[in-house]
C-alpha cells in the first residue's frame, strides 16, 4: 500500500508541472545524466544503462523553452525609489544592451512514443515519435532607436528589420548505435518529419529616409522588402476585400475526423543525428553529436507573398479638404476622411503578390562537444559546449556540471552555465526510481522556480537578471540485466 501512495502521489506531482509547461528546450543538464535514456536525444552514441525502457505515453519526455538573447526584466524595468513597489522603462538600459538582431525563442517537445532496448553484440536501438513547436522572432536595435527620431544627418535611412519562424511539425526517429571496442561507441539516428504549419519571414524589411533638402524638406519615403512564406494542413489565403486585407482559413474541426493527415502531412522532410563517445584511461569520457540536420519540404496550402515597393509622404494638403468655413466646423469627419484616405494610400503600397509554391525550411542544428571526468565509479565532473543554428548564426553556451548515478535509474546532477550571455544560471536535474516506473525532471535555470516558492529580494534579483528558462521532465518504464527488478520496492 505504501508504494502504491508513492506512485500515486508522483504521478500526481508530474502531472500538475505538466500543467505548468507553457511558461518555459532540451536542456543542456541532460547530457551528463546517463541513467536517463532520453539522454539519447542529445547524442545517439549514447547507450542508456537500462536493457530496456518504454516511455510513458506523451509523457515520457517533455521540455519547453523561453529565451530571449539581449533583454532582462531588470534590463527593462527600473525601481522608482520614491515609490514602493513601481517601476519604470528603462530605455537607456535598453539601448546599451541591445543588439543589431534579437531574438525570441520558444522550444517545446512532447514524445508520443518513445522507446529502446540493447540488442547483442554491442547494438542498442531506439525509437520515438514526437511532436516538436519552434518558434523564433527577430527584431533589429533600429526599432528601439525610433524613439530619438527618424532623420539621419547622413542621409542614411532607419533601417527596420525582422526575422521569423515558427514551425510545427511530427518526428518519427530511429537511431542504432554500436560499441566498437570497450573505449568507443558510435551512433545515428534517422529522422522522418512531417510538418503541420509553417511561416517564416526570411525578409521582413522598411527602410525609412527623411529628405532634408529644402524644396521637399522632411518628406518621408518608406522602401519595403519583404518575403514571407507559409504553410499549414488547413485551406488558408489572403484576400484584399473592401479596402483592406482578410486572413481566411478553413474549419480545423474537420482535421480530428482525418487522423493520418494529422500524423503524416504531405509536408515532407528528412533529418539525421550522428554521435561518439570515446574513453580514455577509465576515467575521462570524450563525446559529441551533431543533432537535426535536415529540412522540411512545405507543400500542402504553401504560399510565398512578396512585396517590394516605395512609398512616399509628403504631408496632408488641406486645402483638398477644406473648401468653406463649414468644413471647419465639421473638423471631426475631416479628420476620419484623411486617415480613410492614408490607410487607402498605405494599403495600395502595401498590395503584396501572392503565389503558391513549395519551398524548404532548415531545422535549428545542434552541436554538443562534452567531457566528463569520473571521480569514482559513480561520480564525474562534466564540460559541455553547445552551439544552436539560428538564422545562419551560431548561438553557444557553455555547462559545468557535477554528475551523480547511483542505483539503478537514479541519477542526480547539478550545473553551472553561461548561457543567454549570462552567467547566473544554475540548473538542477532529479531522477528517481520505483519499481520499474523512473521520474525524471530537470532545468537549466532554477531562479525562476526558486522565486515560485521563495519570494524574497534574493530571488527577486535572480528573476530579473534571467534571459530565459527551461522545464524538461518524464516517465518511463525501465529494466536493468536482472529478469525481474523492483528496485526501492522490498
């Protein structure tokens, strides 16, 4: 009875965070917790200790994440200090710590199934099926620069630029690895995707100039270029009606009543992971892997829209408004007749063209490089290096961990990061075992979880001076050599 109360409370606890995933991606403390054999994920060289191990349906393995690449709540916020508990914006914090492109990025990953078991001669095989969300929006530092103005001495213009992707898409993923020898192992793992919704805006442009020459003096001139492309397993188009732009799409109900177009989209695409880990003297551990490299091809409802044009404003002639006196005193419909006739004038320069055509999309590719030297049999010291691809950009961070594993499918771990240009990150991972049913959740960035329970000027301090944040937790069905294993249970 105790152990039922035990694996009914820790489903209980699990389940409640699950509710809470919305708020914070595969997170680099993973990597050196090798009783948890989603660790696979991050390398496919890597063989979990356990012969054998189902995940818990959608709930084996899921992990979000939310960071941001220039900015900090107390970046962004000031404290007034004649007013208790107030804040203002900061706009001069801001501009120092601005750069010429930031970024928003939000990562979530939930396995369907998931599952792996040693095979002989050195092989062990896996298998998941997942749905993955990546989401990330760029802005250029002209943006916060348009409040000191829009004129430029130089003649040079404010230049305006965005980036955003935002796919959606299912995995269907099968890795082997191979011990070579009792010091080398190497893996890969191949990769079927199929994509549910794309849009992703490579060009995303206005360039604003401001004459200064005295005959047109001030008179504005907006140049776009844009090219924005999307896609989805449901009809939709853009329409110019009635003055003005409509979105339409069609009924998503319909998609529950057709399971395999929502499990395979005609939205193809291919990935691959590949990894190694190599020992040297029984002590120090060499490892990297090179995660999602592939593409998506976006066909089903795809859509690439176009603009290129020139605006230019050169005020509001009121005489073209203003004929009597009358028309003086009815100032309020004259006014609505000018901004009718701007939004007409904008909306003309804006009309993009439309068409309908395939195209590919690059999935965020991955570089781990680790070390990890072991203390004792059960302990080591771990360094990890990684790099993400983000609009043709290389993002790195850089993990100190200390590593536990101890029992079978227990593990506990502890890391130190520099991540997100910061260096206050402190990640913890817990991994725990009842009978054959393991628990695992960890993150990268404690603070904002420390300041849920604790509110206090510490962890104040640590939320506000955080960039980002991640959540990563599961349940799976594990068992060791031994036929039967109950672990803790006696």
């Amino acid at each position: 009875m105790k152990n039922i109360i035990k694996i009914s409370i820790t489903i209980i606890a699990i389940t409640s965070i699950f509710s809470f995933n919305k708020v914070n991606a595969q997170s680099n403390i993973l990597y050196g917790m090798g009783n948890i054999p989603q660790t696979v994920n991050t390398n496919p060289a890597h063989q979990p200790n356990c012969s054998f191990y189902l995940g818990f349906p959608a709930l084996s393995n899921i992990y979000a994440n939310l960071n941001n690449s220039s900015l900090t709540l107390n970046t962004i916020f000031e404290p007034k200090p004649t007013v208790p508990d107030s804040f203002f914006i900061d706009i001069n914090e801001i501009e120092k710590q601005i750069k010429p492109m930031n970024y928003l990025n939000i990562e979530e990953n939930i396995s369907l199934i998931d599952f792996g078991f040693r095979i002989a001669n050195g092989f062990y095989f896996t298998f998941t099926i997942s749905n993955k969300t990546t989401e990330n929006f760029g802005f250029s530092n002209s943006l916060i620069d348009l409040p000191k103005g829009n004129f430029n001495e130089a003649g040079l213009p404010v230049s305006i630029k965005f980036y955003q992707n935002l796919t959606n898409y299912n995995e269907y993923s099968a890795s082997l690895s191979k011990q070579l020898m009792n010091n080398l192992t190497v893996g890969a793992k191949i990769k079927l995707l199929s994509g549910n919704a794309n849009l992703k805006a490579s060009k995303l442009n206005l360039d604003w100039y401001t004459e200064s020459a005295t005959d047109s003096l001030y008179e504005w001139t907006f140049n776009t270029d844009i090219e924005v492309k999307g896609s989805a397993i449901v009809d939709w188009d853009i329409d110019y009606v009635d003055n003005k732009y409509v979105f339409t799409y069609g009924d998503i109900k319909d998609l529950t009543a057709d399971i395999p177009s929502l499990l395979f989209s005609p939205n193809t695409g291919l990935a691959f992971d590949f990894g190694a880990e190599y020992t040297l003297f029984n002590k120090l551990k060499l490892s990297a892997s090179i995660i999602d490299l592939g593409y998506i091809k976006w066909q089903t409802n795809s859509k690439v829209l176009t603009q290129n044009g020139s605006f230019k404003f050169s005020g509001v002639d009121l005489e073209n408004y203003i004929t009597s006196i009358s028309d003086i005193m009815n100032g309020a419909n004259i006014s609505d007749q000018i901004i009718q006739d701007l939004k007409d004038s904008v909306l003309t320069f804006l009309e993009p063209t439309i068409s309908e055509a395939s195209y590919k999309t690059s999935l965020n590719t991955k570089v781990y490089i680790g070390a990890n030297y072991f203390l004792t049999k059960k302990i080591d010291a771990g360094f990890l290096f990684r790099g993400t691809m983000l609009n043709s950009s290389l993002y790195s961070s850089y993990t100190f961990s200390v590593n536990t594993n101890f029992g079978k499918g227990w593990a506990f771990s502890a890391d130190y990061s520099i991540m997100y240009g910061l260096y206050n990150n402190i990640g913890l991972g817990l991994a725990y075992k009842i009978g054959p049913l393991q628990m695992y959740i960890l993150t990268d960035n404690i603070s904002p979880f420390f300041w849920a329970v604790n509110e206090s000027k510490l962890t104040d301090n640590l939320i506000r001076n955080t960039k980002g944040t991640s959540i990563q937790f599961g349940m799976n069905f594990v068992a060791f050599k031994q036929k039967i294993d109950y672990g803790l249970i006696e």
